[in-house]
C-alpha cells in the first residue's frame, strides 16, 4: 500500500508543477535541455502506461497513439502532427493516477505479467513497476522544475 501512496504523492506534486506552468511555455525551447515541457508530461504518462501494462496485462493503455510523441528517442522538434493539448494531457496525468491507485490496489505482491530488465533492475513484480513508474515521475518533475527556473 506504501507504493500506491508515494506514487499518489508524487503524480499529486508533477500535476501541481504542470499546472503552475505558464501554457504558452510548454512548447518552448530551452537551451540545456533536449525536449519540452509538454513532452515531459507525455514522456511521463506514456512511460507509465507501457511499464504498468508490462507488469499487469490487464491493464489497458490508455491512449496508444501518444506513444509516437512521447516514448524514448523521439523529439518534440521533429513533430509532423498535432500532439495532444496542455488541457488532454493534464486530464490524462489525473485520470491515469487514479485509474492506477484504483487498478493496482491490492495487487502489488502480484508477479508481473512481463518481467523488465533495465540496465542492473529487473521489474519482476507490479510492486517493482509501481516503484519504478514512481521514481520516474520524480525524475521528471525534477527537470521539469529545472525548466520552469531556466524560464523565469
């Protein structure tokens, strides 16, 4: 329960971030840093829906065609289409974290449907990829803060 709880936490704090950040700046930008701040947010929610289905293939990903904007590797400059609004993916963020805490609870001892090995870390149960997600989401608000201050 202690996993759903800080991952409730930290979804809480990124959508505070994002919706303390100016619209006309999430598409800027910023000398340092590869991407934007509207791909951030995505980055985050797609990261999510593809390690959270990994770990439970129950779990249905919300959004798939998001993926082509936001996964690893793709760059919010080389865009051909219209990505998803400020407004789609703020409600997306909110709706994913509780459709997560709501999906996952009472299933985090659970085996994951599809174990993950990333670098030294092996996501072999849902606990393993709740915590993972969570962390992610942190490492994200991090630069997303560091962008917010480059801008201000």
């Amino acid at each position: 329960m202690e996993t759903l709880n800080m991952f409730a936490y930290s979804r809480a704090a990124l959508l505070i971030a994002l919706r303390n950040t100016k619209e006309n700046t999430w598409d800027e930008r910023i000398e340092g840093f590869p991407n934007t701040i509207r791909w951030n947010a995505g980055h985050v929610y797609v990261t999510a829906e593809e390690y959270l289905n990994k770990a439970d293939h129950h779990y249905d990903i919300v959004h798939p065609k998001w993926f082509d904007f936001f996964l690893d590797g793709t760059s919010p400059f080389d865009w051909e289409q219209e990505p998803p609004t400020v407004e789609e993916i703020l409600g997306a963020l909110k709706k994913q974290g509780e459709r997560i805490v709501e999906f996952f609870n009472g299933k985090l001892d659970i085996a994951a449907s599809e174990t993950v090995d990333i670098r030294y870390l092996k996501l072999d149960t849902v606990d393993a990829a709740l915590q993972f997600v969570t962390w992610h989401d942190g490492i994200h608000l991090g630069i997303i803060k560091s962008m917010q201050y480059v801008m201000n």
